[in-house]
C-alpha cells in the first residue's frame, strides 16, 4: 500500500495515498470541525467549517488530500477567526432558538457555536424564504422544517447517494435557496 507522511499541528502522520486532510487528522487524534463531511459520503468542502492551512494555503481539509511532506495546521488564530465567521454566517439565518430547540445537546451546530463563543450573532437574517415555509409533516418518516437547514447539502447528498432516492435537492437560489422535493411538492411515501 502507498503511503503520504506529513506533519499536523507538528505531528508526524502517515496515512494511504488518497486519504484526505481530515481523515489523516483524525487519524493523529486531531478533531478538525465539519457540518457538511459524513463518513459515508464523498467529500463536499460546502461548509467551511474544515479550513486548515497548509503550506502557506487555505484548504478544506474535508475535501483536500494528503500530500508527501505537506504541513497542515489546524488550530491557528487565523483559521479561528475564519471558522468563527463561516459559522456566524451560517448562523444568521438559522433560528436562534438552540436553548429550546429539541434537539438540544445532540446538535453539532449549536455545539460549534458553543465551541466558538457565539453566544449573539452580529450578522442578522432577514428573515429569507425558508422562515416563512411552515414545517410539513405529511410524510411520516421525515419532519421537513426549512428554517432548520443550513444548507450544506448533506441531507441531499444522503438521500441521492446512501438512499439511492434522489427526493431532495436544492431548489431556488440566493437567499430564496431551499431543500425541496422536486417543485416544493410533499414528499410522498
């Protein structure tokens, strides 16, 4: 088996050729944050969340590989700074209601928030499209509440590449920007 070495936070690591940036800091017992990465799925980059930098480059580690002799850092001011804004971006326009909100304390969002001090966010939705879609529970095997998604396309991804169904997708664009079924229509059994 081919093999890359190369050094995270000041740790050396080998992992196989084709294994990427976070897969080998996990490997070295480094936790890198992420929203949109899951095991089972091929890497997004979509969040931002995962930006690291090596060799003088921002990189998402979810999506970018290991290279022989790369110098990866993960827990710099800078890579802080921009972690923080990503996820305060991200959180603008998402309902600030993470102290009520039942899946508080399984939430891995509201756990980075936790994590990166955003106790109030200085960017403030304005209240876009998905807030004004009521959640619909006409399927009862999925409770679709839009004001909830933060868009990083797992849920897509999960449901076209595990599920092999393709029910959901991205629909709009901009602020307007949803996940839907095709045309807004209910999801069907």
């Amino acid at each position: 088996m081919n093999t890359v070495r190369l050094r995270i936070d000041g740790k050396e690591v080998e992992v196989p050729v084709g294994t990427t940036l976070l897969k080998a800091a996990e490997a070295a017992g480094i936790e890198i944050p992420h929203l949109c990465h899951h095991p089972a799925l091929p890497p997004a980059g979509i969040c931002r969340l995962c930006l690291v930098e090596a060799n003088g480059r921002l990189l998402t580690a979810c999506y970018h590989l290991a290279e022989e002799g790369m110098e990866v850092l993960t827990r710099t001011e800078k890579l802080w700074n921009l972690r923080r804004l990503n996820l305060e971006l991200i959180l603008s326009d998402h309902p600030q209601d993470c102290l009520t909100c039942e899946r508080n304390g399984s939430c891995e969002l509201q756990r980075y928030a936790y994590e990166f001090g955003l106790a109030e966010n200085r960017f403030v939705g304005e209240g876009h499209e998905r807030r004004r879609i009521p959640p619909r529970e006409d399927n009862p095997f999925i409770r679709y509440e839009p004001e909830k998604r933060i868009l990083c396309g797992r849920c897509v991804r999960a449901c076209e590449e595990i599920q092999g169904r393709g029910v959901w997708d991205f629909a709009f664009r901009g602020f307007s920007t949803q996940v839907s079924t095709g045309l807004g229509a209910p999801s069907r059994r």
